[in-house]
C-alpha cells in the first residue's frame, strides 16, 4: 500500500491500534477520523452517528479548526450522500461530490470538497455510522485528485475495526453506567442502614427532652447530652459513608478521563460551552484527585446553575510536582466578600476543605459582571 506519508502495514496497525486503545465512545470517534485521514491522506474526515429523527446523535470532523466548524452552524441532517451511505448501506467514491445529483449543497462557511470517498460502518447488519473523506492530497500526473481502489479497500478495512471499536466503547460506557447505579443504591441503603435509624432515636431523644424541661430539668439534661452523643454519631457514619463513595471512574480511569466525560456531558446537557484542556498534567495521589475532581464538580454546578455563563473552561495542567486546576467561566461573577458575609458560601467552604484537605491551597477570583475563576492547587506526591 502507497497512500499517504505514512503507508505500509505499519501505519495500519498504528490506526488500528489507536481505535482499540480508547474507552470513551467520543474519543474513539476522533481517534476512528483522524486514523482515516493520515492514512489516506485527505483534507478532510468526518464521522456521524445517527439518530432516530433524521439528524446526527454524534458528528466528529478532522481537518476543520473549532473556529470554522462553530461557523458551520448546526449538524447536518441525514440527506444526500450521507443518507445514501446510512440507508442504502453502500460505499461511495465520487470523482467529485458537486456534480452528483443527489448533492444538495453546504453552508457558505462548509470548506469545498470535491472528491469524495465515504462507507457504512456496521455493525453486523445495523449501520451505526457513516465514515467519510473528502479532497485527496497526493496529486494524480496528470493533475488533479483522486480516491481509489486501494484507498477503498482500506477504507472498508479501517470501517470494520471502527465497528468493533465503536461498540466496545458503548459497552464500557453502558457498563460503567450500571456500575454508578449499583453504586448509588448501595450508599442509599448503607445511609438508611446507618444514619437513619441514629436520626430516628435522635428524634426520639429530644422528644423526651422537650417533655422533661418543665418537670424535670435534670433528666432533661441528661437527654439532650444523649441527643448531642447520637448527633455526633449520625455525623461519624455519614462522613464514613460519603468517603467511601470514591468515583469508581475515578479508580478505573484516573482523573483526566474521569474529567473529560463528565465535562463531555455537561457540555450536551446545557446551552453553556463547556470546555477540557490538560496541559502536562501527570497522575497525583488518590486523595488528592478526588479532591481535584470534587472541587471541579462544584466550581462547574455553580457556574452552570447560578452564573448566566455562556462559556465555562476547565482547564487541568502540571505545576511542580503538582497540578493546578482552573474553572473559568464568563458569567455575572459576584463579590466574595459579600456572599461570605450574607452566609451564602455558593459550595466556596466545600471546596476549600477539600483542597486543604487534600494539602493543596483554593483561591477565588470574581467580580460582578466579570465572571468568576476558580483555582485550586494540588501540591502532587
């Protein structure tokens, strides 16, 4: 084989080896496009997964900066060519895309495309995704660009690891989704188990202590220290069983995925553009990533639920030894001082605990009307 700078068996085992590596279904997308394009040396690369109402539940593009793609405007839906590689399951190499009745034209902002070479990825006989590229770099002698029979074949050979990449993903995350939902009726019944039944007698307790006040206020006395005693009790086994629950995405796939996904999620979930950068960051000890993770969760339920952002960043990058996370986000902003002083902390004592507890320093920059940057700090082992 002879496409592209990077040809031979080798170049094919490193893409497919790329797919196979990843775990999160959107990284294996970017990873399926990306593989495609250097191997068959094109402009451009795409990938969609379909949905049930004629648009795209997931479109991953490589070649196109964020810059053109957010001027692009809103996914494409299931027509032309796209939807005679969905639902006629057949491949498609074009000499050039335009001239094909079944084009029906791009946004002004779309890049040009010309040639075209674009299959079905199945999965045995269900069509999962439509993979696709345009504009083929090498030039032919006479001029001009092409696909061809070999860039097909390969193609077809990338589209049937792609499959099993794909589903592979979706396993794990389907597993992983189980996994949370074990998790939480396990801690629903060890918090019913535990800290209930101290909160019953607690309630019992002050009851006969509100009856004794008037008639017997040394017994009485004796029942609210009992009260105090269960209170701490109830407090102990909740903080117990709020430890225990440590990610399990965090165990299994260390802080930068665990990160990401969520993120990827929030960024679905709201109108807000919800960024991750990481930027040299290096595993930290187990406490101190948790202590990461949950800062980072609260920074983002606040700038999500009370700021207004239209764009919040996480960004996640070595210092020292360490690592510095950062939550920014363009919002209304607020005045520390004030909500400190109004007894509203908006999470700003739960997240200075957990970084201090974790060794690591949090600090908290805002200002209305100028958004606000959450920073913590985390010492590193």
């Amino acid at each position: 084989m002879s496409q592209g700078p990077r040809s031979g068996l080798a170049a094919v085992s490193d893409a497919l080896l790329a797919m196979s590596r990843h775990l999160e279904v959107r990284d294996v997308l970017k990873t399926i496009v990306a593989s495609a394009r250097e191997l068959l040396d094109a402009q451009y690369a795409a990938l969609g997964v379909p949905d049930d109402h004629g648009g795209f539940a997931q479109f991953v593009v490589d070649g196109v900066s964020d810059e053109q793609w957010r001027a692009i405007g809103p996914l494409p839906r299931q027509h032309g060519i796209l939807a005679a590689m969905l639902h006629d399951a057949k491949t498609q190499r074009l000499a050039d895309v335009r001239k094909d009745p079944r084009f029906e034209g791009w946004p002004s902002a779309h890049p040009e495309l010309a040639d075209f070479l674009g299959l079905p990825v199945r999965d045995g006989d269900e069509v999962i995704a439509a993979l696709f590229l345009a504009n083929k770099r090498c030039p032919r002698p006479q001029g001009g660009c092409g696909f061809t029979e070999e860039d097909e074949e390969l193609l077809a050979i990338l589209a049937q690891h792609a499959a099993i990449a794909l589903t592979n993903a979706r396993l794990y995350e389907r597993s992983r989704e189980l996994t949370i939902a074990e998790e939480r009726s396990r801690l629903a019944h060890e918090l019913h188990d535990a800290v209930s039944q101290k909160l019953f007698s607690l309630r019992l307790t002050a009851q006969a202590a509100a009856a004794l006040v008037d008639r017997d206020p040394a017994r009485a006395k004796g029942e609210l220290q009992q009260v105090a005693a269960l209170a701490a009790e109830a407090a102990d086994e909740l903080r117990a069983a709020v430890v225990e629950l440590r990610p399990a995405a965090l165990e299994e796939d260390g802080l930068v995925a665990t990160l990401r996904t969520q993120i990827q999620v929030l960024d679905r979930a709201h109108a807000a553009r919800v960024t991750f950068t990481v930027r040299g960051f290096r595993a930290l000890p187990a406490a101190q990533e948790e202590a990461v993770l949950r800062v980072a969760q609260e920074a983002l339920h606040n700038a999500l639920r009370h700021s207004g952002a239209a764009r919040v960043d996480v960004t996640l990058e070595r210092r020292g030894r360490g690592a510095v996370l950062r939550v920014t986000d363009d919002g209304k902003g607020f005045d520390p001082r004030a909500v400190r002083s109004a007894g509203r902390h908006l999470g700003l004592v739960s997240m200075r605990d957990r970084a201090s507890g974790a060794g690591g320093r949090l600090t908290v920059d805002s200002a209305p009307g100028k958004g606000t940057t959450i920073e913590m700090e985390a010492p590193g082992g």
